[in-house]
C-alpha cells in the first residue's frame, strides 16, 4: 500500500491497514472490511515534514488483502508519465465538507470527481493565493481540482486519486495522493497532490528490496 501521514518512529507503535471500509459507525455493512498488520514501513528518505515534498510511504502488509466487491485493486502509472491535463479523476476520503469550523468530518466514505491540472496553469493558480508570486511547484506533486465545490478537504490526506486507464475507461491507475491545498473549493483553486508518477521508481526499489514483483501493480 502506498500512502502518507506516518512518523519515522513508526516502530513504536501498533499500525493495522483496513481494506473496504465505507461507514466508520457500524459494523453491520453488506460487506465487510479486512484489517492486516503492517510489518514493515519504508518513508521517502526526502521526506520533509515541513513543506511536504517526497510525501510518501510504502506500507508491507503481514498477508494481503482478499479482493472483495468492496476490496478492488488501481495500477500504478508508468514512471514520470503524467497523466493528461483535463483528464477526469476521483478522490475520495472521510474529511471535512467544508473548509474551517463549518466543515464537518464524514461518517461515510465519500467521492468526488476533480479534473487533473497542467503544473503551469496549477503553479499560476496557487500563484494569486497567500503563497505569493513566487511560489515554486515541487516536481514530487501534480494538482487536480480548481472547480469551486468540488475538492477534497481537511481529513482526505492520504487518501488516493485515481483515474482512468487510457484506453481502458474501466480500469483506474493512483496517479495522485492528496497532500495539501488552499482553502477547500472556495474559490476554484485546485488541490496539490503527490505525483505517484514522479515517484514511481522510488516505489519499485522499495517494494522490490523486500523480495516482490513490481510487475503486479502495472498496466
């Protein structure tokens, strides 16, 4: 599993891995989820907590998850191959649905649909924001979203952006993880995400420097 928001001190402290959750209140869902221990954790050695660049971790699982109606599995993309500007995505998490004391944390998984930003246009973007005229994109994100309404907020870190296959509208590949934004979809600036693509190699070594074969989560 590929994700974010863990501490170098990992060690110290039990982590479990939930697959196919979807309400965080009840346990009498249709289907059910599946927990596996995390035994072992590889952080991006770049990794800075301050400013976010290289945020990424690699999560080994004790056994793997069962595919299950509501356990699927989404590709990597190919390395430093950036998915289309406009290209549909979907992210989905249980974080705020507003921005500041309004917003209120979900219950229920949700999802929405943001379109991926060029990096130009997105670094533009975040331009006209408190960052100022001289803020500099890092090359570890990529951005999607800037439609007002539709973003992920405050609670959504970590989760997955994933979009479709070219060729393949059925079939998804994680080309993001959500990182950091501005506001939540005020105002139509787009969200900052890591660029799974960008740090594809770095994930390859990590997995295959526990014995596995990359080859599995490719298209």
């Amino acid at each position: 599993m590929i994700t974010h928001y863990l501490n170098r001190d990992w060690q110290t402290k039990s982590i479990r891995a939930r697959a196919g959750e979807w309400d965080t209140q009840t346990k009498q869902e249709l289907y059910p989820n599946q927990d596996r221990d995390v035994v072992d954790v590889k952080i991006h050695r770049d990794f800075n907590k301050g400013n976010l660049f290289y945020d990424i971790a690699v999560l080994f699982l004790k056994s793997p998850m069962d595919l299950a109606p509501n356990v699927q599995l989404a590709c990597l993309p190919p390395p430093r191959e950036r998915v289309r500007d406009g290209t549909r995505c979907f992210a989905s998490g249980w974080g705020k649905d507003h921005f500041e004391k309004e917003g209120r944390y979900q219950v229920i998984l949700k999802k929405v649909e943001v379109p991926v930003v060029e990096r130009n246009r997105c670094q533009s973007q975040l331009r006209k924001t408190r960052l100022g005229q001289l803020f500099q994109l890092h090359t570890s994100f990529m951005c999607a979203g800037g439609e007002a309404g539709h973003d992920t907020c405050k609670g959504d870190g970590g989760s997955p952006l994933v979009c479709p296959i070219p060729g393949e509208p059925d079939r998804y590949q994680q080309n993001g993880i959500v990182a950091w934004g501005i506001g939540c979809g005020q105002d139509g600036t787009p969200g900052v995400y890591v660029d799974v693509s960008f740090l594809r190699e770095w994930v390859d070594n990590a997995v295959a420097g526990k014995g596995y074969d990359t080859s599995v989560y490719s298209y």
